[in-house]
C-alpha cells in the first residue's frame, strides 16, 4: 500500500514508518508539527496533508489529540483510510472523528497492541463465567517511573471488559483507592494495583482470586514497537472497507462476540 505517516518525527512516527516499510509498504511521505522545529527521518519526504492525502491510499496518525480536527477536515474529502492512534481524544474531537467517519473509513484505537486487546477479551469471558462473589478481581499494572497517570488506560479497559462480563459498570465495581484502613474487601469489586520503576513498558496481570484456585492472565508488552506493527496490521484489514469508525476487536474477530 502507498501510505502516509503523519507526525513522522514523533516516537511512534519512527516505528511506524519501519514497521510500514518491513510489512513492503510504501512509504510515500509524512508531516511534521508545523509547530515545532523537528526534523523529518532520512529518506521520507515532508509533505502537506492534503498533499498527502492525494498521494496515498491510507495515512497513518499517532500525533495529537488538538490536531485530529484538522486532520479531519482534510481526510474527510480523500479517499485514503484514516489510522487513529492518537490518545486523549475529548468527547467533541471524537465526535469530529465520527463525522469524518461518515465519509472515510476510519480504524480507531487508543492501544493497537494486538495482545493486549485479546487479553481484555479473555477477561470479559473469564468475568462472565466466574462468580463474583467467589471470584475476587483485581487488575496489577507496572509501567516505567516517566508514567504520569494511573491505572493505566490499558487497566482501566481490562478493568472494564471484566466489568462488562459481569454486566456491571467499572464506575460501579472500580477500587484502586485502597490505603490504611480500607477495610474488608467489596464483594464483586474491581482492584486495581499500579507499580511504577525502572523503564517497563507496559505489563499488565488480571487475577481472579477464589479460595481455592488464582487464575492469571497477564501481558507484557517488551517495546514500543508492538503498537506500530499493530496499526499497520489495522490498515491491511480496513482496506476496501466502506465508510465507518473501526477498531482494533474487528481485526481480531471480536466485534459483537457477547460475553457468556
Ligand atoms: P511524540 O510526542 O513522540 O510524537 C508525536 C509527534 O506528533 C511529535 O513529533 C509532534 O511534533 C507531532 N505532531 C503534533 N501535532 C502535529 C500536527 N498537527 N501535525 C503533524 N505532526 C504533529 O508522541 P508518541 O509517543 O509518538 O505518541 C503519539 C500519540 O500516540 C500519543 O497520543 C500517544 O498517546 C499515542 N500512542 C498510541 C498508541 C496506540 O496503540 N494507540 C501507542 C503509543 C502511543
């Protein structure tokens, strides 16, 4: 495929134009912030968007959430697919998204490792087979010492798929405050534990602990190069697709799959 990567210069851009080109893509060429003063990796030409979007048949975009308006307005009028793995999008700019969505086909996920998508799969049917009244669930996060937030928005989505299974909220069963005197353990709540060290990646384990056996399904993601390999993945699958938002669960088969 001739394909676009937009914030070329960023840390994902970098990956994303390798693992474009060893998947024998084409990189036809990129953007950069026109913010900021980077410079664009050897070999890619820097281009426009709507340059860009004349050129190829699918732009790639980790960039910036404030950006995705704009990157919109343009890919909405092209016939290139739109890969989002911006974060941090609010609630208008995916809305933004939605509507461009209308007119392109656009593949959207804010975690494009491939693993930790079937992992959160499996933790919605292991939360819909195991009783929560027997089944204590926790979630335990480590992530390198740089990492501001926690959980981790990974976390609260495994979080959420054994929400879900339980067909119950993650607002409902969540517990990730627990300190000094916290008292017994809530029948049916969702734990959460997040360490932070060193440079991790991104590791994730969700337990469900009865009293007589623990059940543990964990991830560790070893680089950064997981995500772009799997955004890349997401293009190949979104090719002739008609218009609409996709995710990385219809890439793997799990749209619609219910949890019991
Ligand atoms: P980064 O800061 O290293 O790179 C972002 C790049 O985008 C920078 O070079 C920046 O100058 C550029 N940029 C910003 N606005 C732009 C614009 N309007 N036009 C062109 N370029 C623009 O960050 P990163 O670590 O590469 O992450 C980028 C985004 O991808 C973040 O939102 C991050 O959370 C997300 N991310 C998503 C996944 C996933 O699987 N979906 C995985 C990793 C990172």
């Amino acid at each position: 495929m001739r394909v676009g990567i937009l914030g070329m210069a960023g840390r994902m851009g970098r990956l994303l134009i390798e693992e474009a080109r060893s998947a024998k893509h084409e990189v036809v060429g990129g953007t950069l912030n026109p913010a900021s003063a980077t410079s664009a990796p050897a070999g890619v030409p820097v281009m426009t968007l709507p340059e860009l979007a004349e050129a190829v048949e699918a732009v790639i975009d980790f960039t910036n959430a404030a950006a995705v308006p704009l990157h919109a307005e343009v890919l909405r009028t092209s016939r290139a697919i739109w890969v989002v793995g911006t974060t941090g999008l609010s609630a208008m700019q995916e809305e933004v998204l939605a509507s461009a969505a209308t007119c392109i086909p656009v593949m959207y996920a804010a975690n494009f490792g491939l693993g930790i998508n079937l992992l959160a799969a499996f933790a919605r049917r292991l939360g819909a087979v195991l009783p929560p009244e027997t089944y204590d669930a926790e979630i335990v996060e480590m992530h390198h010492r740089q990492k501001v937030d926690a959980p981790s928005g990974s976390a609260l989505a495994l979080g959420r798929a054994v929400a879900e299974g339980r067909r119950t909220t993650l607002e409902a069963a969540m517990d990730s405050a627990r300190n000094g005197h916290a008292g017994p353990r809530r029948i049916g709540a969702i734990g959460f534990a997040a360490l932070r060290g060193g440079q991790v990646v991104g590791e994730h384990t969700v337990l469900f602990a009865s009293e007589h056996e623990h059940i543990a399904l964990t991830h560790r993601a070893l680089d950064r190069r997981v995500f772009a390999a799997g955004a890349v993945r997401a293009m190949e699958w979104t090719v002739g697709k008609p218009p609409g938002v996709y995710s990385i669960d219809d890439v793997l088969g799990l749209r619609g799959v219910q949890p019991t």
